[in-house]
C-alpha cells in the first residue's frame, strides 16, 4: 500500500489459530487500518441454475468489496452438488470466474430432498463441508447416518435447522410484530428443535457439527451447554441477528429473512453467546434475489437478504463503536474462527478499511445483483478501501468511485 505509505500487514506472519488477532490488526495512519482478509462460511453464489439472481462473478466481487478474500457456497443450486459429477460443473464455474476463494458445499442429501444421503465418500475430497442449507433435513435417522459417514472422511456437517412441520405458513418471528399486524409467525422452537436432536447425535457420533445462522436464546442456551460437556460443536450467526430484531420490521421484502428477525431478548442472548464464546462466528448468509421477488412485500416476498458488502461496516457501527462487542473479538468471528473449523488455509490477503469514514447504504451501487437489505438509507462507518488476493487486488474504491463518477 505504497499509496497510503503504511506497511501492509502479511496475515500469515501471524499465529493462524491465535485466540484474538491482539496484532493482527494495526492503526497504520488516522487514515487506514488493514485486517486478514475476512472469510464467510455461509453465501449464496446461486450459480449454477440461478444466475438470474447472482453468479459466481458477481458474488465474489460483492465479497471482495466488503473485504472477504474466502467464501463457502451453499448448495441449494440447480444441478445440486449431491455428487462429485455435479460438483465439477461448480468448481468449473469457481475457477473460471472468482475473484476470490470459493470454497464449495457437497449437499447432505440427494437433491436437498432428504430422501437419501448424497455420494458424500466421492464429494469429500472436493467440498469443504456438507450441508442441505435452505432446507433442514427432517428425517433424524438420515442426519444420524450424514453424521456418520461426515466423521469418517473427517468433515463438517453444517445445518440449517428448521423443523418444517412448526412452520405453519409463516413469513416473521411469532412475536408482538406479528400478532400486531396479523402475520403468519415462525416459532423459535422450529429453530431450536433441530438443533436439540443434533446436538444428541453429534454427542453420539462425535461427528464435528456446525449450526447455520442462530437466531434465538433458547438455540444459544443449547449450544453452550453441549459445548460445555465436550460436544463437538460450533455455530454462526449473522450481523442482521446481532444488530436488529423485529422492532426494525416494515412491511417491505427486505425485512424477510430466513430465520426471521426475532425479539430484542433474543438479540440481546446472541451478543452474549457472542461475547463468551458461544457462538463462534459470524456469516452473512448473503442470499440475494431478483427484485421482483423481493418486492411483494414482507409476507409475499422471498426469504433473504443480501450481506457481503455491509457485514463489515455494519458490526463495527452498531457493535463496535457502541462498546458492545470489542473489536478483536468482531475480526475473530470474521477470520480466525471460520477457517480453523472449516480448515480454510492461510495467505497474505488483507483488506484495508477508512474506519472513521462514513457513507450511507445505497444497493443500487452494490455490485452483488441482490439490493434486498434492510440497512438500506442507514449511515454507516468503516468504507472498505482495497482487498488484495494472492498479491492480487481484486477490490479497490478509487477504480469503482471512478466508474460510478464516469
């Protein structure tokens, strides 16, 4: 960064597994302060079968542009990756077009149906981990067997838990906004069910677990007890969760998420888990859509919302600079954390961000395709500047200012 006359911080200098980056970071100028590239265990690159709504190029670039230099997509695509054939078609899309790491999903499942275990023994050389995120697999006896066979090859089985038959039809948090308005609810239970009956079987068969985008105290409370009698067990959650909860609702599709927003006490419970050690990391679970389908409203809409290009700005704003949460154990959650259980590797990326500069959430200027977020107009403090990959800059707000201006 000859540009900014600091030195530019080299992640792999640093102990990989430290307990908090104490100088994995630096205030380099009052200007800029450079971290490791972040890494996100949980996105929706939609490609292949929904290129409509992101690729692999758009959403690599969205992540770069928020500071991610390391990815894992989910496999709620078309083909689904069940198989090593299927799984090919993905990679090839990977290497042609990232900008960055992406590092693909293998499906739990044959098709996400739940019906029969997918060919995880020829995927595991190839997938950082299994998953069937965007539906729970509802049937204990096939996560018993997943867990089984996951331990074997020695990879992570990382769940969306949602028991479908509580679901009702429902598009918010069962909650005051809901009753209030006359929404359809989603009850936490349907969350922290699965999770209950996971948790049993990870203990069972020592498979190492990964819980997706936690929303509730009472799924927190269950994960830091099984944590404590030595289950094998790390878990997620999203900036959205730790920052908003249903008294930020409107009755717009970028609102609705899945799972939903839910009450201020479970907020609160997730900053806890946060801060003690409970919940390990935070992903986006950038979901993006086209506008139409996210233009229906909050109960017609789709389920998702967009994250990679404000997950950054958003914790150190509402977290960070309230004295929430410290801001090593933000950058924790955003790099150490995710790549030592996910064995993501270590390399010289970094991202450098204006930390005191402020800029207000515009989507139309994002380069994801989706525009669907609910921090929308909002200021916001921390402008990611440059992402360099591999000694590669594959982000910088001068050339994109330059073209906006252009």
């Amino acid at each position: 960064m000859k540009d900014s006359g600091a030195i530019v911080f080299q992640a792999a200098s640093v102990p990989a597994f430290s307990p908090v980056f104490t100088e994995a970071f630096q205030l380099l100028s009052n200007e800029y302060t450079v971290f490791p590239g972040f890494c996100d265990v949980h996105v929706h690159f939609r490609e292949p079968g929904f290129s409509y709504k992101e690729t692999v190029r758009t959403g690599s670039l969205a992540a770069a542009a928020g500071g991610y230099t390391a990815v894992c997509a989910m496999p709620n695509l078309d083909p689904v990756p069940d198989s090593p054939d299927a799984l090919a078609g993905e990679r090839a899309i990977i290497e042609r077009d990232a900008v960055i790491r992406v590092l693909p999903y293998g499906a739990i499942t044959r098709g996400e149906r739940g019906e029969a275990l997918a060919d995880l023994a020829g995927m595991a050389p190839f997938a950082v981990a299994f998953s069937d995120d965007g539906r729970g697999v509802q049937n204990e006896e096939m996560m018993r067997a997943a867990m089984k066979e996951a331990k074997r090859f020695g990879k992570v089985i990382a769940a969306h838990c949602e028991d479908n038959a509580l679901l009702h039809g429902g598009c918010i948090h069962k909650g005051a906004y809901a009753a209030a308005h006359g929404h359809r609810g989603i009850c936490s239970e349907s969350e922290w069910g699965p999770i209950k009956r996971d948790l049993k079987l990870a203990a069972e068969t020592g498979c190492a677990y990964h819980v997706c985008h936690i929303s509730c105290k009472e799924s927190v409370a269950l994960i830091r007890q099984a944590k404590k009698a030595g289950v094998d067990v790390t878990c997620e959650t999203a900036p959205h969760y730790l920052t908003l909860d249903e008294t930020a609702l409107r009755e717009e599709g970028r609102f609705k998420m899945n799972p939903p927003l839910r009450s201020p006490e479970d907020r609160e419970a997730l900053i806890e888990g946060l801060l003690d050690g409970t919940i390990d990391m935070i992903a986006t679970d950038h979901a993006p859509h086209s506008e139409a389908e996210k233009a229906k409203g909050l109960a017609g809409s789709a389920f998702g919302i967009v994250g990679l290009e404000t997950a950054f700005p958003v914790l150190y704003t509402k977290l960070v600079r309230t004295g929430t949460v410290p801001l090593e154990k933000v950058i924790e959650a955003l790099t150490v954390s995710p790549r030592r259980r996910f064995g993501i590797e270590w390399d010289d990326s970094y991202t450098v961000f204006a930390l005191k500069e402020r800029f207000a959430v515009a989507p139309e200027t994002f380069l994801s395709k989706g525009r669907a977020t609910p921090y929308a107009g909002e200021t916001l403090y921390g402008v990611c500047k440059k992402t360099v990959f591999n000694n590669k800059t594959v982000y910088n707000a001068a050339q994109k200012e330059g073209n906006e201006n252009g």
